[in-house]
C-alpha cells in the first residue's frame, strides 16, 4: 500500500498566511513607531530573514510530511507558493495603509524623503525635485507588482537553497 503524498498547496497557505501575519504585525510595529516611512536597512533586513524562516520552516514541515524526501522542485514550488501567499496579504495590507488608514501617507514619505534626496544630489534642482515627485506619484501603482515579483524572487532562492540542503530522493525499488 503507497502512502499518500501531502498537497503542497497545504504548506504553500498555511505558512503563508503565518508570514502574511507576521508581515502585518510587523507592519503595525512599524506604524506605532512612526516608522513606516522609509524602509531602512534594518527593516529591510528583518522582513526578509521573517520570509527565509518561514519558507525554510514551511519547506522542512513538508518534507517531515513526506516521509522525509523532498525533491528540489517541491522545494521551490513551496518557496514561491509561501512568499506568493504572504506577499499579497502584505501588499493588501499596505494599500490599506496608504489609502483608508492614513491616507496622506505619500505626502509625509516624499517630505522627508527631500531633504535626503538634496543632501545626496546637491546639483538637484527645485523643479527636478518635483518632477521626480511627480512622476513618482504617478507610478505609484507599480511599487505593488515590483513587491510581488520581488518577495516571488526571494522565495525561489530560498526555497532553492532550503531545497538543496533538505533534498532526499525516494529510492527507486
């Protein structure tokens, strides 16, 4: 009798939602502390070791599932499915953010955005500074589809090196 293999979709959902949640979590952290403005290195750093442990955590329930083989495949279906999963949570919480919660949220990110953007390029004129502005406003949109292409890439790679590392094949008999 063949046992059944688990449905990846299982780990993809359940540890997505988990990272989701803690992205949002992490999210209101940020809020609270006035925070959210700029992403920092730190931040940064922190959001994307949250996505490595989860996606490493989810990829390891899976293959333990599993009788404990995994093929690289699986590895990376279930990295890109996690980051997938949580990303959009996360971008569903930022549109919130920006649009009902604080709706002047793109105002106050490009004031103190100036002063930086003036220090870096004293050459900056006043009327280069509002063209960028500008056009920053009106390609706002995209920071949601270059969110989600981004967090997809870093689940490939990590579900890839969890994969490689946790890889067993079942044997051939």
């Amino acid at each position: 009798m063949e046992e059944q293999q688990p449905k990846a979709s299982k780990f993809m959902l359940n540890y997505g939602l988990l990272l989701g949640l803690v992205s949002v979590v992490f999210g209101v952290m940020l809020y609270t502390q006035k925070m959210h403005y700029e992403m920092s290195t730190p931040v940064i750093v922190i959001s994307v070791l949250l996505s490595l442990a989860a996606i490493f955590l989810g990829i390891n329930a899976y293959k333990k599932a599993n009788g404990g083989y995994l093929t690289i495949s699986e590895a990376l279906k279930i990295g890109v499915g996690i980051a997938l999963v949580s990303t959009i949570i996360s971008l569903l919480y930022q549109y919130v953010l920006i649009n009902f919660i604080e709706p002047d949220f793109m105002d106050k990110a490009i004031e103190m955005a100036k002063p930086k953007a003036f220090e870096q390029n004293p050459s900056m004129t006043e009327e280069q500074w509002e063209q960028g502005v500008a056009m920053q406003k009106n390609l706002g949109w995209l920071r949601y589809p270059i969110g989600l292409i981004f967090s997809c890439v870093i689940g490939l790679v990590a579900g890839l090196i969890t994969g490689l590392i946790l890889k067993k094949s079942k044997p051939e008999y």
